[in-house]
C-alpha cells in the first residue's frame, strides 16, 4: 500500500527536538564510555535528591544484582508532586476522559498533593508502614494514581493487578506479595460495560485471610457487598483524615512496587523495581523519547495495571511536570472516532498506544480518522509488540498526517523503561523497527551456543550492562531471577526475545523466542493458559501455542486432549473458553481449541512444541524433523484436524 521507505527527520522536527543526531552520538558515547559521571549527571538534572548518593552504581549480572544511587535518598511522591507546586501548581497533571464523551476531569498538581496525602493518611490510618505491600484492583480513574502516589509517599510497595483479572488471579497475586491492604472500585466501566471489581475482590478475599482492609472508591454506586469490618469507602474515609502528609524519605533501593508479569512458567513473576533508578529511566525517557516540552499534552493509552501504565501515564510524565491524559474506555466506543475525538477535544501533542489498536482501527476505515482534525499531533509512539510495517505506515501517513514521527519503542516489564527506541529529532525511522539503544542500553546478538553475532545479524537480544531501572529480584524467589535472565548467557542479561540487528545498526525485534506469548499486547505465558485447562474436570493434557493474528497480533491456539470418558463437543470447547476465562482473566481465551486423541512427544515424554506451533500457524512444510517423535501418527491426525487454515 505504501513504499516501505527510510522517513529522514525533517528539518522541522529536528530544530525543536531535545536532541538532534549530533547529540544523540554524543550523549550515547559518554553513556557507555563514562557511566558513572553520565549517570549522576543525569541523576542531579532529572530527579530531587534529599540526601545524595555516594555510589553511583554497583551491578553483579553473574548474581543478578544491580543497585544505583546508594546511600541517596528521595521521595517519588515528592518528585512527581511537590516539587513542582511553586513552579507548576495550578497546571492540570492529569486529564480524566471517562468511559462516556461526557465524562472528564482536570486534575491540578495542587490538587493532585492533597488528594495522595488524604489517601496517605488513610493507608496510615488503617495501619500500612514503610515496605509493607498494598494491592491496587482499580479500573482507570484518577484515583489509581492518586493510589500508587499515596503508597510511594508512605513507602509502601504497590502491586497493580490489572483490572481485567479474574479473582483468582488476583487472590494468587495477593497472597504471593503478601499484600494486607487493597484498593478497588465497587466497578470498572468500559466499553459502556460495567466491571464488577469490589465484586471481585470479595471473591479473591475469600482465601486471603491477611487482608484487613479494602479501600473502595464509588465509580458507578451500584450496589455491592460490604463487610463492616474491612471495607472502607474512599471518599467518606478522605474526608477524615488531613490534606498534609509528610513524605517517608527512601533510600534509592528501597522498593517502589511489584509488577506481575508473565514467565514460561505457570506461576507469574513479581517483578521488583526501586526507587531512585527506576524513577530516574522513566523521568528520563519520557523527555527524550516523547521530546516532551512544558505544557505538552501526552496521552499514552495503556493500562495502570501493566508497566506502561506505571513508567508512561504516572511515573515519568509526573516527574517531569508534565499533563498527562488517563483514559477509562476503549478506543472504539462510541465508535472507532473516539481517540481522534479525544485528541482534538484535548489538543493532544504526544499519543502512545499499541499496534494493536492501530491494526484494529486501521481495520474499521480511514473515514473514522479523517473526519477529526488531530492537527494538535506532533509525535506518535507505539509498544508493547512489533509493529508490522503496513500499520507503522498507516499510523504515520493516516493517523499523523506524514507529519509525526512514530516513535517504536521496545522494552519489558523487567527493563521498567524504554530501552531500544528512536529518538524523534536524531533517529530516520525505518517502519517496523524499533531502531536504536537509549541511552546507557548496550544490546547484543547471541547464537544459541552463546557467541556474541557481529554486524548484520539475528539472534537472541542481550542487553551487556546494567541500566537504572532493571528488575532488582523476582519478589521472594531471588533465584528465579537469575535462573530468567542471567543463566541463559552468563554474565549478560537475556530478554527473552529474538531480533535482528541490519546493516546500519538498527533492531528489529521478532517476539518471543520463549514460551511467553503477546496477545493483543498482553503478555501470557502458555504455561498459564495450560495450567488452567488441565484444572477442568473434562481435560486430561493441554499444549498452548501461538499462532498469527490480523489484528492481536497472535492467538492463542490450545490442544486438549480431553479425559477418557468425556466426549468432546462445541459446548465443551465453550465452557473451557469460559473456564480459562475464570481462572486467568478473558483476555487470556484461546481463540482455537483443537481435540486431540494425544500429543506429540518425544521419546524422553517433551511435548515437541515446535511441531504445534507449526501446525497451529498453517505452516506444514516447515514442521522440520519428526523423527524423534515417539508416535509420529498423532501428528498426521493434528494436521488432519486443524483449525486455522487459510
Ligand atoms: O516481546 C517484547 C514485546 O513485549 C515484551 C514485554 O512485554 P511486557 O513486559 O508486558 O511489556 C510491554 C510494554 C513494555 C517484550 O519482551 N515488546 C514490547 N515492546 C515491543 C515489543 N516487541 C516488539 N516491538 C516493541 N516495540
């Protein structure tokens, strides 16, 4: 559709970026060359230290071990609040657009202060101390900041849990971070549909005998259950206690918050970040790679309850004053207009969402887009999967106009920040590729005997050094985090994902080469989606795989191999959908379900995944060698069967 072109940097975006090529090689090359005085340079610019550090870093990628600013002291409340009352005080930090067109709000940085020290010293009230661990349940309303701001004030340690969760992955989480406190809603609104999170809670709670209090704010006022004991309504307990609260210093490794996140294991991972180094690469990132400037409005359309949300809508565009838009619903209701509606509605300088947004909205027509104006845009962004170029192109020509840089933006959970990106007024953008190393990331191309690939290569992605915002522990299981990522290549760390590096240095990252899959953007592991289905009474043995999808990028494509006395059906296929559905959260659903009388295995009993994937994406020439297989007849009767096929 369009030439699959290098887009230079205009002249235009050039002289108003931060950063033009010249400065981007410069600032690179003292990043790698003098790490520590780049580091406390950009330490002392970015973030408000109470106490300085006496060590910039000490990293151990052999044992796992990373710390940065130690012996410092600061508070992220503080950085992302307070400091910029004198300065910035009545300037709107969040923009509220709710699930309805109607529905907003305008949050002031002064406003925003007396809103986190209220709900500061409600977690008070109820007992919460420095580190003890508070679980987050909250669709997307301003509260879910004012939650994460309220815990990082007291030094408290958030765990986020995705509001499309079901309760028993919520009570999993709970339990593993031994969290005694959460804050819900009594729902979630999106799409038009009601989420019923307190609802849900209650459920989770049923086995969480540690949890004292449940902090609720009113969204919808429907009715919900209460227990007197435990439950607490936020705006009746806000008004009870004082509009000041004194911020906890914190030592800049102590933890900020636990994410969870996907493995190739069934048991999801709580990824630990601190405090100085994490709030340092998401402050830092979001100036550089946004080229955010003062009174810029910037939307980033992710959820608080993944790493995005926290480095992208809360953490880096607060610290840095910015106005950042938090958005409850989904981009195609009412209809597909809605987030160009949004950005003319705001004048909207910044947008970062996924490519699966684009290819969903690019789907419904260009009518949809065209008939806003967007003519606030300046920069476009994208994370969380490949982009394919016809979206990358459509998103620029269509959606920007051929006006904007796309910004495509690689990292993980684990990295807390963006990693290999361009920057807009330095880097020509090739569609498709997420092109260079930030700032202080020296990536790497591995063979699989663990040879380090030089020049135009593909292998599997390490990065060599440490950065400010790496991982610090998987929370309670140290070893797993060295067993991930610094066993893989010893001394390195190994991202989990394959990529190609060409000619002129740029990255094109491929996806997962472990078990983990990216549906939609959301992060699974097949293991999680396995673990589930052999829960079900009527299953014997499952196999998850991925397959390619137009629009979520890829499918989840399950083999069940159901119980001897169960008889397969349409209806069966359905409730399993459902099961997992309830046990891991909808967006987790196979797409496929495929009986099988067994799976392909070899000798030694290894399920051969690779077999399945190939069948699984219609790929039948390619299934490679199946001689090992201890019964190679169940994989005629795979293919025989299958379901996705052109
Ligand atoms: O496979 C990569 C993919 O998303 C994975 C990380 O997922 P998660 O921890 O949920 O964080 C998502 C948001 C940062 C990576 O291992 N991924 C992320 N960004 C990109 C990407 N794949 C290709 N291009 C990207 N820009």
């Amino acid at each position: 559709m369009y030439p699959k072109e290098l887009h230079p940097v205009t002249d235009q975006v050039r002289e108003s970026a931060h950063l033009d090529e010249a400065g981007y090689q410069a600032m690179y090359r003292a990043s790698i060359e003098q790490p520590e005085q780049f580091w406390a340079e950009q330490a002392e610019r970015f973030l408000t230290w109470e106490h300085p550090w006496h060590t910039v870093s000490d990293c151990d990628f052999r044992q796992g071990q990373a710390a940065w600013f130690i012996g410092g002291k600061l508070n992220v409340s503080v950085n992302c609040i307070d400091r910029h009352l004198s300065s910035r005080g009545e300037q709107t930090a969040i923009i509220w657009e709710g699930d309805e067109p109607t529905d907003d709000a305008r949050i002031s940085y002064r406003e925003l202060h007396e809103k986190v020290c209220r709900l500061a010293n409600v977690l008070k009230s109820r007992g919460v101390k420095k580190g003890d661990r508070v679980c987050l349940y909250m669709p997307m309303v301003p509260e879910a900041a004012y939650a994460m701001l309220a815990c990082a004030r007291i030094g408290a340690v958030h765990s986020v849990v995705f509001g499309g969760f079901s309760p028993d992955a919520v009570r999993d989480r709970i339990l593993d971070a031994d969290c005694q406190t959460v804050i819900t809603a009594d729902y979630g609104v999106r799409g038009g549909k009601p989420v019923p999170l307190k609802a849900n809670v209650d459920k989770a709670l049923a086995k969480c005998p540690n949890v004292h209090s449940v902090i609720t704010v009113r969204r919808t006022g429907e009715t919900i259950d209460w227990d007197t004991t435990r439950d607490l309504w936020y705006h009746e307990a806000i008004e009870q206690v004082s509009a000041d609260c004194a911020p906890e210093p914190m030592d800049s490794e102590d933890p900020l918050f636990i994410l969870y996140t996907s493995g190739s294991t069934g048991k999801p991972k709580g990824v630990l970040h601190t405090t100085g180094g994490y709030l340092l690469s998401a402050a830092m990132t979001h100036h550089y790679v946004f080229d955010y400037k003062p009174g810029e409005i910037y939307w980033c359309t992710a959820d608080v309850g993944w790493i995005t949300g926290h480095s992208y809508i809360v953490y880096g565009p607060l610290c840095n004053g910015a106005t950042t838009l938090m958005f409850e619903g989904v981009p195609t209701y009412p209809d597909a207009s809605r987030c160009w509606q949004v950005v003319d509605k705001h004048q909207v300088n910044i947008f970062y969402t996924a490519p699966t947004a684009i290819r969903a909205l690019m789907a419904k027509g260009n009518e949809f887009v065209t008939s806003c104006q967007r003519s606030s845009l300046r920069l476009l962004g994208t994370v969380g999967e490949p982009i394919n170029p016809e979206a990358w192109e459509w998103y620029y020509h269509v959606v920007g106009d051929s006006r904007c840089p796309v910004v495509d933006t690689w990292w993980q959970t684990e990295t807390g920040a963006i990693m290999i990106t361009p920057l807009p007024g330095a880097t020509d953008l090739k569609p498709g590729s997420a092109t260079r190393p930030f700032f202080g990331v020296e990536p790497a191309l591995m063979d699989p005997d663990g040879k380090e690939l030089q020049g135009a290569a593909s292998g599997n992605l390490v990065l060599k050094r440490s950065w400010p915002s790496q991982i610090r522990t998987v929370y309670g299981d140290h070893q797993r985090l060295v067993d991930t990522y610094f066993s893989a290549y010893p001394g390195l760390y190994f991202t989990g994902d394959g990529a190609r590096r060409d000619e002129d240095g740029y990255y094109w990252i491929t996806g997962r080469v472990d078990d983990v899959l990216n549906v939609s953007g959301h992060r699974i592991g097949t293991a999680e989606v396995e673990s589930a289905l052999v829960l079900h009474d009527s299953v014997a043995e499952a196999a998850v795989v991925g397959c390619p999808h137009d629009i979520k990028g890829q499918a989840i494509y399950a083999y069940v191999m159901p119980m001897h006395d169960v008889e397969p059906s349409d209806a069966l296929i359905s409730e399993l959908k459902a099961f997992v559905a309830e046990q891991v959260g909808g967006f987790a659903k196979p797409e496929f379900i495929q009986w099988t009388p067994g799976l392909p295995k070899t000798r030694s009993g290894k399920i051969m995944r690779r077999i399945l994937r190939k069948i699984a994406e219609d790929e039948l020439e390619s299934l490679g060698d199946t001689s090992t297989l201890a019964d190679p007849a169940v994989v005629e009767e795979l293919i025989a069967h299958r379901l996705n096929r052109a």
